[in-house]
C-alpha cells in the first residue's frame, strides 16, 4: 500500500466517525463508545502487524518493538476500560485495571525513545545550537503549562491521594513522552540523512495530542466529556481519536518505508 493511499484512508475514517460524533444526540451509548473503541484497537493491531518487519537484533528494531508494546497497552487498556464502564459498573474503583496498562505504556514508550536516542550515535552537542534552544524553550513552556493545568488544576482535594496520583500521572507522562520525543527529532534530523527524524515528527505529534486531550479531560471538562456533553465530549474524543491515528500512521509508514528499502535491496543483489 502507498503512503497516499494510506493518509487518504485515515482521514477518510477521522471524517466518517467526526460526522458520526455530530450528528448522534447521544454519544455515550454502548455502540458509539464501540465505535471509538475501533480506533484503539485497530492501532494495537497495525502497530503488531508493522512491527513484523523488525526485530531485535537491531537498535532501531528494540525501539519500534517499545514503541509498539506502548500502544498495544494503550488498545488493552481502552478495551478493559469499556468493559468495566458498560458492564461491570466499576466507575468508583480506583486504581482501575484499565489505569494500570494506561500508565504502564508510558515507561515503554519511553524506553523505545531512548533506545532510538542512545543508539544513534549522535551526541546533542553535535545538534545546531539554534534548535536545540527551540526544543529547550518549547520543554519549558509546556512543563510550565503542564505544572498548572495537569497538575495543579488537576489535583482535587475531595479525593484520595491514590487517585490523584492517577490523574495526574498521565499529563506527566504525556509531558516526558513529548520531551523525549523532541530530543530525539534533533537526534534523528543528523542520523543518516534524517530518515527517522519524519516518523519520530509523527510520533510527537501523536504524544502531544493525547496531552492536550488528556489534559482536557483530567481538568475542567472531565464531567463534561463523561456525560457526552457536546461540543466538548466530541473535541476530546476526536483528540483521542486523532493521537491514535497520528501514533498508528507513523508506525505504518516506517513499515512501508523500509519494505520497500529491503525489497530494493534485494533486488539489486537478485540482479547481480
């Protein structure tokens, strides 16, 4: 498959459940949450079937497999997560299940960036100096607006700490993941010839999608979005929807891009 026709079928399938989202008058129903749920899961599944291609016998290889167990725990999660929400009426507990394979993405993800950082060979004082102060500065913006909107705000006192803990967990680590995910554009922009530095652009995005909605969602419109009050319950779940596509696309791109380096590869050593 080309990567037009794969961009044309994600923003096909965005526009579809977008309309889908604003037309239904309800939009907690058990078949409109299934329908979310489609997006999830079919990036847990692309992200297993584009990691086939590598393995681990190469650096790049350990650091896509990460990157792919992170959204393999993020498709898990969102599946217990309607589960419990529709037919084990466990709203109150805390920590849920669904919590535990949230959070524990982010550590691997972080691990498959990192692994993508170390195993460059490029060292950040390599890196021009003017970006590398752009990717400081635009860090400390966001930690500052992360500080007060995922952490500040979203700390309630009327709750235990436990849950705190929770909430506030996934706008830091939405934070780290971005942080991360920068630094190793910069990285990737001067390892051979900046091939990786598109798919980690990709995989940024992503991340910082899912901040914004995840922040929304752990602040002020929480109840909102819980109860399927429009606009703001379709701006968050279309944000989710989208960091799920943006995260899915990337993986799949870098697929096709090194099937097709491989199939090149031995065609040439065919034609010898």
């Amino acid at each position: 498959m080309k990567i037009r026709t794969i961009r044309i079928v994600f923003l096909a399938s965005f526009l579809t459940i977008l309309a889908v989202y604003i037309m239904s008058p309800n939009i907690v129903t058990i078949p409109m949450q299934a329908l979310y749920l489609i997006f999830p899961v079919a990036a847990a599944l692309i992200a297993l079937y584009a990691s086939r291609i590598f393995g681990f016998k190469s650096a790049n290889g350990r650091a896509i497999l990460l990157i792919t167990g992170g959204v393999v725990c993020w498709g898990i999660a969102e599946v217990i997560g309607f589960v419990l929400d529709n037919f084990l009426a466990v709203d109150n507990l805390i920590p849920r299940v669904d919590s535990f394979f949230f959070l524990l993405a982010y550590p691997i993800f972080g691990a498959g960036i990192y692994q993508c950082f170390i195993t460059s060979g490029v060292k950040l004082k390599q890196v021009k100096k003017t970006l590398l102060a752009i990717v400081v500065s635009i860090s400390i913006i966001l930690t500052t607006l992360v500080g007060y909107f995922g952490i500040y705000q979203a700390y309630d006192p009327s709750v235990d700490l436990l849950t705190n803990i929770v909430n506030i967990g996934y706008g830091i680590g939405d934070l780290i993941l971005i942080v991360l995910s920068l630094l190793t554009i910069l990285v990737a922009s001067e390892y051979k010839g900046g091939k990786l530095a598109s798919f980690w652009k990709i995989m940024t995005a992503g991340f910082f999608v899912f901040l914004i909605a995840d922040t929304l969602f752990f602040t002020m419109w929480g109840d909102l979005v819980v109860e399927g009050t429009k606009p703001y319950a379709v701006i968050v779940e279309m944000l989710w929807v989208a960091s799920y596509q943006l995260l899915t696309y990337g993986l799949l791109e870098n697929y096709v891009h090194i099937s097709s380096v491989q199939k090149s590869i031995k065609l040439k050593l065919s034609q010898k």
